[in-house]
C-alpha cells in the first residue's frame, strides 16, 4: 500500500491535502466564528462540501483506477525494468566513450566525474556539453567506428528496438511515458545523425573538426534520457 500511494499522482495528492487542510480548518476553527458577511455560513458549506466531494472523488479514484493500474504494472514491471536497463547501460558506455576521448584529447579541461570505468547516473551540465563536444574529435572513438557519426548511428541502432519494445507495452504505460519513449526513438540526435552517416556514406566530407556541431542535440538527448529514468523508475 505504502508504495501504491509513493506513486500516486502528484496534482491528486496534492489536491486532496489542500481540500482535507480546508475542511479541518472549517470544522475546527471557523464554525465558531460569527458570519463576517451575509450569507457566510452558506458559502462556507458549499466550500465544505466541494472539499468533500473532491476528497470522495479522489478516493475512489485511488482504488478504482490506480490500485488496478497498479495492478496491471506489476505484472510487466520485470520486462520493463529490464529494458530500461539496457537502455541506461547503452547510454553510460557512449557517454563514458565521450569523456574518455575528450579527456585524452584535452587534459587540462575535462575531468573524469566517475570513480569507476564506465560514468554511472551522471547528467552533465549544459557547460560541461559544450564543453566535452568541443574537445572531442570527430574522428577519434575508442570504439572500431572510424568517427562518432558511425559512433553515435549505432547507439541510435541499438536504442530504437529496445524503444520499440516497451511501446508494446503501451496499454501498461502512462501517457507521458508513452511520449518520453517515442520522443527517444525519434530524437533530434538520431535524426541529425542518421543525415549525416547518409551524406558520409555518399562520399560527403563533414568539414568539423569536433562536435560541436551536434551539441544542442547531444544536449537534448541526454536531458530526454533523465526525464525518463525519473518518470519510468519512480
């Protein structure tokens, strides 16, 4: 039950708290008080019974609604906890290749945020986006790909199937999660690179010594990945 109402909707909860803090206030304090203009004592039981009737309202929301979607969740939370994973791990190891490349190309201006090899539940900064594109070079990976279009053209590889996945499970998500999901399969990031790994492979040269010119959507990518381990673990 304890974890049923961790999850709760935030607006409902609070709606609820704000409408059981008016009717204790009401019944506790303000029925002894004389009416101040005509018609008070009226108007304070309409408030009362709007404050009750939103609190029966969200009442039986509570168990008819989201104690059986609850319900529902638990029996596709295993499958759904294993592809976020994969997710989240297919994210650190780019990311971690990121950092490792520009450490070594820049020293001085990067420093690595982890303890460990590979960087784990780390965002950072939009400085430190900016900063990591513009020490990266293009065609430096730590991986067999010759450059980070190939680099990050196989991320989006491997990312869009596991999107695809839980959006099978669509009847069991929430409208947001549903939205954070597709909007990771056709991010701007992906899009951008999926132009790019089509004009190298017609022979185009991309005349950019960095990734610089990919940062906002590097940024964008990575403030879409926090949203959803935020909204999907919680």
């Amino acid at each position: 039950m304890i974890k049923n109402l961790k999850n709760f909707r935030k607006d409902l909860y609070l709606l609820f708290s704000i409408s059981i803090s008016i009717i204790i206030f009401m019944e506790s304090y303000l029925i002894d008080i004389p009416e101040i203009i005509n018609g008070g004592y009226v108007i304070g039981l309409i408030i009362l019974k709007i404050c009750y009737s939103i609190m029966a309202s969200i009442i039986f929301y509570f168990f008819a609604v989201h104690l059986k979607e609850n319900k529902k969740r638990s029996h596709i939370s295993p499958l759904l906890i294993s592809h976020l994973e994969k997710l989240k791990s297919l994210k650190e190891v780019w990311l971690s290749e990121l950092y490792f490349i520009a450490s070594v190309s820049n020293r001085e201006q990067i420093n690595w945020p982890s303890e460990t090899g590979i960087i784990k539940d780390y965002y950072p900064s939009i400085s430190e986006i900016e900063l990591l594109a513009k020490c990266t070079p293009l065609n430096s990976t730590r991986a067999n790909e010759k450059n980070w279009i190939e680099r990050t053209n196989r991320l989006k590889n491997e990312i869009q199937p596991i999107c695809e996945e839980i959006l099978k499970l669509d009847s069991n998500l929430k409208a947001n999660e549903i939205l954070l999901i597709g909007q990771l399969k056709v991010c701007d990031l992906f899009s951008k690179i999926s132009l790019h790994k089509l004009n190298l492979d017609s022979g185009t040269i991309i005349a950019n010594d960095n990734l610089l010119f990919i940062e906002p959507e590097i940024q964008n990518f990575l403030n879409l990945f926090e949203k959803i381990e935020k909204e999907l673990t919680a």
